[in-house]
C-alpha cells in the first residue's frame, strides 16, 4: 500500500517552495510587460517560458500528461485552459495567463488577467471591472486563510466578495463550479480542494504546514461553460467575459506568506489589515 502523503509540509518544504513561486512571479511579470495588440498568445507563453528556463526551473504546465505549453491562455470567452499559439490580441482583450514553474521538486502556480489597452471604452470597462472583482476576491479569499479554522471558509469569502461586488454594480457575476483551487507542494496540484464558493463540509484544519492554491475564476454572467474540441479550452456557454487569478500561500507558524508574490502579499493584504511573514 502507498504512503499518502501530508497535507501539511515542514518548515524546511515551505522555504524550498519560495524560490519556484517568485520564478512563477517573475514568468508573469514578463508576460504582462509584453500585453498589448498584434501580440500572439504563443509569443505570451515564449516569453514565461524563457524566465522560467533561464532560472534553471521547467514549467510544471509541460509535465501534465498532454499539455506542451508553459502557459494557458485564455481570451475574452475562454475561462481557463486556453492554448497558447497563433492569436493575435486586439484592442479590449480580456486575456488571462496561468503559468507555473517546478525547482527542485518543488512548485509554483500564479494566474493574472490583463486588458489589452485600447478598443470599446464600454467594453473595455467592463472587462477592466471583472478582472478587478476576481483579483479582489482572490485576495479577500487569501486574508481568510490568515485567520481560518477549515479551508472551507476560503470559499466563503471569496463568494461573499464577489456577491457584494455584483450588488454594488448592479449585476450578474458567474463562479466556476467543476473549476477549483488547490494544495500545491511536490505536485502542481495536490489535497485539499479549495473552493471559490460556501460548502456545506468545511474541510480540512487550516494550520502551519498548509500550502494553497487559491484561484477564483468568475464570468460577466451565467457559470455555465463547456471544453472546446481541443480538449482543453473551457469557454462559457454564452460568450460571456471571463478571468482568472491566482496565488499559491503558505501557512506558516508565523502566519501566512503569498509565495507567488515577490512582497508576500502585503500591499494586497493591507487593506484587509493583514501582514504576512516571512518564512525564517
């Protein structure tokens, strides 16, 4: 019988995911630098590829059974899982860009979502408003982790930012449902699940050892989506804007540190009163 292993790793596990989470950060930041129209989404995963290669990492995208990318790029409709290559970015683009990066047996995994400047002012607010909310309630979703008993109130949160946000701005805002976060360590994706939105069994204990990866991913509407005929594209069912971000947080016993952010966190959790410390 195999050893399952632990959800919760040693204080020496979690230092050794800091160094592949800032080279995921730095991935991104590299794409992000790169946004803007006539751009391909292929010369957007080339370029995190080339960080990540550079700093003696590989991407943890290519050792998924299939998947030969280093990133997943995701346009307007498209939610999650898009695949990089020949698009060229318009004016008002909504583009989404997941990456990850694997050091030493360890992993980082980070999404951010970008307007491409330009196009229909109207359009392009909205989009601008929808990448804020999701970016808001992975952050509200992160502050809970700082004080949460059960992974489960994550979720909580994260739906409780977004339904307040709908409220304010009169409308409709859609959470994936078979789309989830996760635990992140030897693997990309391990234990437990982290959902975006309130369930009824709250989990497991939230405590020193625990590494998430907290990734809302919300539409301009109706959750509902499908997979295109790529096998890998999840799109919504009716052409709503969608967007996605991501970070991978550590617990620690000196509180919590966001391992994909190159400041841990702090000026995003300040507004929640929260400042994260450094793993020793």
């Amino acid at each position: 019988m195999g050893l399952r292993r632990s959800l919760y790793k040693t204080p020496a596990q979690l230092r050794a995911m800091v160094e592949p989470g800032l080279i995921t950060a730095a991935a991104l930041d590299a794409v992000r630098a790169l946004i803007a129209p006539g751009v391909t989404t292929g010369e957007l995963d080339a370029a995190a590829s080339a960080v990540i290669t550079a700093r003696g990492a590989e991407s943890n995208f290519q050792l998924v059974r299939g998947y030969r990318h280093t990133t997943c790029v995701s346009v307007n409709d498209q939610v999650v899982h898009g695949i990089p290559g020949d698009r060229v970015l318009e004016p008002g683009d909504i583009v989404s860009i997941d990456a990850g990066a694997q050091l030493r047996g360890w992993n980082g995994d980070s999404a951010i979502t970008i307007v491409v400047p330009g196009g229909d002012p109207v359009v392009t607010a909205a989009r601008e408003r929808l990448s804020e909310v999701t970016r808001g309630s992975l952050w509200a979703g992160v502050a809970a982790l700082a004080s949460a008993r059960r992974v489960g109130e994550i979720g909580d949160a994260v739906q409780g930012y977004i339904e307040r946000a709908a409220a304010e701005d009169g409308g409709e805002y859609g959470i994936l449902r078979d789309y989830v976060g996760h635990g992140i360590g030897r693997k990309m994706h391990e234990g437990p699940t982290v959902f975006n939105y309130r369930v009824a069994d709250l989990g497991p204990e939230v405590r020193p050892g625990l590494c998430l990866a907290i990734e809302p991913m919300v539409t301009a509407g109706s959750d509902a989506t499908f997979v295109e005929d790529d096998d890998w594209t999840v799109t919504t069912v009716n052409g709503s804007d969608g967007s996605h971000w991501e970070h991978s947080v550590a617990v620690h016993e000196g509180g919590i540190w966001v391992l994909t952010a190159p400041d841990g966190g702090a000026a995003d959790l300040a507004p929640f009163h929260i400042t994260p410390t450094p793993l020793a």
